[in-house]
C-alpha cells in the first residue's frame, strides 16, 4: 500500500535543500542535495506514520504564492 504526500522543497542561504510535509506535523528535514532530499523525506513520513499512529488529512494542494512585503 503506498500514500501520497505534498512536500515543499525550499534552499537556505547556506546551499541546503529544506523539506516540509505539510500533512504531518513536524515533518520536515534538509539536505545537501536534492535527491538525497527525497530520501530523507521519504524516511522522515515513515517515521512520522510510525510515531503518530494516527490518521492524518492531506488537503488537497493548489500552489505556492509568494508576497513581497514592506519592512
């Protein structure tokens, strides 16, 4: 049985790659690359799923905006 899962895929300043599952709560980690992004992230869902043992929604996913703000 396989789940689908939406992640956010972001690079800080320092040149790693971020990962956040918005579906799981504190799902999230880094990476120096992105293909080793995917499987960390990979394991990081599996070890959510396995420590909440609990249901989880995944909302249905529309896009990604980003606002320029005055500060």
């Amino acid at each position: 049985m396989s789940q689908t899962f939406d992640m956010i895929i972001e690079k800080d300043s320092d040149g790693f790659y971020l990962s956040t599952v918005p579906a799981l709560q504190g799902c999230h980690t880094q990476a120096k690359s992105l293909d080793e992004l995917l499987v960390r992230t990979r394991e990081v869902i599996e070890l959510c799923l396995e420590v909440e043992n609990t249901s989880y929604e995944c909302n249905e996913f529309i896009g990604m905006q980003r606002l320029t703000v005055p500060v």
